[in-house]
C-alpha cells in the first residue's frame, strides 16, 4: 500500500504531461500534413532548405514524439498499478530526454521524479515483474 502512494503522484504527472502532448500533435498533424499536400509553389527559406522536405521531417517528428509521449502514458499506467517495473523505468526515461519525450521538456522533472521513487527498494519490491 504504501508504494502505491508513492507512485501515484509521478505516474499522474507523467500521464498528464502526455495526454497534453498528444493533444497538442492531434491538431498539430493535420496542419503539417496540410502543408505538405499544398499545391501552392513554396520557395527555400533562407537556410536553402526545401519546405517540402522541412515540412516532410516535422511530420515524421511529430510521429516520433505521439510514439514517445503514448508509451510514456502507458508506462505510467504500468506504474500506477505497480505491474511492470522496466516498463514504468523506462518509460520515465524516454520523459526525460528533452525533444523527445511528452511536452518537450515539461516531461523532464517528471520523469526524475518518477525515476528517484522507483529507485526505492520498496517500491522496487510491490511490482510485480
């Protein structure tokens, strides 16, 4: 009981933290993914940079970070209920890589939290993996 109490606290953070990301790229997809079917003729920016190919590279981010932000929710509801402790481990991790995981870097405090209260032995030990 009281490693439930000691993980519900960062498990919610990280559930909220992702649902938030996923929200945010559920409109920002349909919006990239507009740009690149425009028939309108775009010029380089001034890097040189072909819009289509920028526009291309966000949307596969955008992939990319609804792929981390999803696991890092479902992590955080293996921890939840304490059922899979390299799962939750892992999911914490992925919130801490900064571009990566959910809200960009709101997930970070997040994810060290989540990552000090699954480094107790007590909480280690009510998994049940």
């Amino acid at each position: 009981m009281f490693a439930t109490n000691l993980v519900a606290g960062p498990a919610k953070a990280l559930r909220i933290v992702s649902v938030i990301s996923i929200a945010m790229l559920v409109f920002a997809f349909p919006f990239d993914f507009d740009l690149l079917m425009s028939d309108q003729p775009q010029r380089p920016d001034k890097r040189g940079i072909d819009p289509t190919t920028q526009t291309t590279v966000r949307l596969i981010w955008d992939l990319v970070i609804f792929a981390a932000s999803w696991y890092v929710w479902w992590g955080a509801s293996q921890m939840k209920g304490l059922l899979n402790y390299s799962h939750s481990r892992n999911a914490a991790i992925v919130a801490c890589i900064p571009c990566v995981g959910p809200c960009c870097l709101l997930g970070i405090p997040f994810g060290i939290w989540a990552l000090n209260i699954l480094g107790r032995p007590e909480v280690y030990n009510a998994f049940d993996s």
